[in-house]
C-alpha cells in the first residue's frame, strides 16, 4: 500500500486518533476492492445499476423513514447525535443523516447511494454500550464511505429477481449472485475494520457482534466477550464433515456468522495492519494505489468453494455480468421504443 506518514497525530477529545483524510482503500478487505474494481469496469454498468435504483426511488426510501421514524440529531437522541459527530469526526468524513426504527430485531443499515443515510433499530439501541453502539455507526459510515450501497442494491435485485424467475437475470444470475455475496461477505469485514477504527477499542467491536448474535434486554453484564472469543475459535477449528456444512452454509449468506466476523477483526489486529494506521502508515485521498495488487490477491481471499466455481475467476464473472448488462439494456431499450 502506498502511503505517507504523518509526523504528527491528531488526537480528537476522546482521545481516538483522527485518521485525516483517510482513503476507505485503508480498511477495504483486498476481495472488497477487487470485485468492485472488476465491476466498474464494464462500461455503463454503474448508470444500469442506477436505473434499476432509481425504478424503486431513494427518494421514496427516505420519504418513509423520514415519516416512520425518528431523525436523530442535536435534540432527538442528542448522545446518539453526539456519537455519530464523534465517529465521522475519527473517519474524517461528513455527516449522513441517522433515524432509529422502532424494529425488534437488532440490525442497522446504511441506505440509499447520492444521499445516503443510516438506520438504527431500536432494539439494538437498548441492547448495545455507548461504545458498541459507535462501532456499529462506524461500520455503517463506512459503507457510505466505501459506496457499497449500490452494488448491494444489485445483489439484493438480483437475490429477489431470481427467486422470481426473472428473464432479466436468466443464466447469468448464479454466477452473479455467488460473486456477489461473496464480495458481501468481505464488504461487511472491510466495514467491521471501518467500526473498530472509529473506536479504537476491540473488547467493544466485538462486544457489538456478541449483542448481534445473542443480546438480550436487561443482561448485557451477563454477556463475556472474551467467552463469545473462545466459541469463534472453537466454531473456526472444527474439520471433516462439520467443515463442509460451515462452508455450504455460509454460500448464500450476505454476511459472515458473527463469530467469523469476530475472529476476523482479531486476525486483521494481530498482522498489525489496524497498529499501522493508527500510527498514520495508511492511504489518504489523492494518494496513487493500484488495483492490480489487489486483483491479484482475490483467489487468496475468496472462499474455497468460490475459488471452485470460479477457476478462471476474471472470465467467468465478467463474462456473466456482461451477459447480464447486456440483457438489462436490451430490456431498457426495448421499453423505451
């Protein structure tokens, strides 16, 4: 990575370490940045994506949160408002409007791709520490930052068009879908790193994923991280036959199991590149970088039943979202005669 190191750092008040002009290239998984480079590189197929968004409209999305939810801010949740500040401040990074949901399940989102904004639910809220609940800010700014949402917007079209049998998808939907859950999956672990960033505190990055897997109201005390640790080792260091489900059960998944997840955040700490930033050894914006290097790794990083279906991984994706492109514009263009 191409990077230059600052002489200086800035703290902020809480004492994090403001990453300036960071690039999100600092905290992208290397399959995260390829596949999206891979992507981008079919001519036009950004504006397409575009166009299928727009059939649903953002403006429409924002509309109904803006109705049936709360807009956190200086005097709606004002802790929350002042988290989120404290998060972009550490990012270097503007600020995206933030609602809470009134949703059982704990989940939150970053929504929409020209205004973005983010979504918590309330149970999350009630189940999560200050602190975990800025992990969960930081990831979802990180989304915003890494511009996930539009490529998560055609795997989530393309998930539903398929169980519908659309001719817009037809064969090229398989090989798609499995290219783009797997760069999901590394997306949400590029997105992890963004959270532990805007914190600098791993016991509660974790601690959010043990609240995503197993909170519950009124018992937070009761929940160890460190034991919900020892079970992401003891999940990863099964073999045989359990091996094989793990993985066929992670296939269709968007996202990794959270004890994947937690194991992840702890690796990428241990290879010492999260110290590195935080001593200014990281990619700002207007620094040169090079996909290439990235592109190169991805077989490394893509699962193994990944690297199986896609031998000649280059071809057979391109040539798939290709075919797909293709068969959309035609679509389009018929519609419009």
């Amino acid at each position: 990575m191409a990077a230059k190191k600052i002489q200086a750092l800035d703290l902020h008040a809480s004492g994090r370490v403001i990453l300036d002009n960071v690039h999100p290239h600092t905290w992208e998984h290397p399959t995260d940045r390829a596949a999206l480079a891979s992507l981008q590189k079919i001519p036009g197929f950004d504006s397409l994506l575009r166009k299928f968004v727009g059939m649903f409209g953002e403006k429409n999305i924002g509309m109904i949160y803006t109705a049936a939810a709360v807009r956190v801010g200086p005097t709606q949740y004002p802790k929350i408002h002042d988290s989120l500040v404290r998060v972009c401040e550490v990012l270097d990074t503007d600020l995206p409007p933030l609602f809470i949901s009134q949703t059982p399940m704990a989940n939150a989102g970053a929504v929409g791709m020209d205004n973005p904004f983010i979504v918590l639910n309330s149970t999350l809220v009630e189940l999560a520490t200050p602190d975990e609940l800025e992990v969960v800010l930081g990831h979802e700014v990180g989304h915003i930052m890494s511009d996930h949402a539009l490529y998560r917007t055609l795997l989530f079209l393309l998930l539903d068009m398929s169980s519908r049998v659309s001719p817009i998808v037809g064969q090229a939907a398989v090989p798609i879908m499995l290219a783009l859950l797997e760069w999901s999956r590394k997306a949400e672990i590029s997105c992890d790193r963004a959270g532990l960033l805007a914190v600098q505190d791993l016991h509660a990055a974790q601690g959010m994923h043990c609240v995503m897997a197993g909170g519950v109201r009124g018992r937070r005390d009761e929940l160890s991280v460190e034991a919900f640790v020892e079970q992401a080792d003891e999940y990863r260091s099964m073999g045989g036959l359990t091996a094989y489900y793990r993985l066929m059960a992670t296939l269709g998944r968007s996202h990794d199991f959270p004890v994947i997840r937690v194991a992840e955040l702890r690796n990428w700490v241990d290879e010492g590149d999260y110290a590195k930033i935080l001593g200014g050894d990281y990619l700002r914006h207007g620094d040169p970088h090079s996909v290439a290097d990235d592109i190169k790794v991805v077989g490394k990083n893509f699962s193994d039943k990944a690297n199986q279906i896609f031998d000649d991984t280059d071809k057979y994706v391109n040539d798939a979202l290709t075919n797909f492109f293709n068969n959309a514009k035609k679509i389009f263009d018929d519609e419009g005669n």
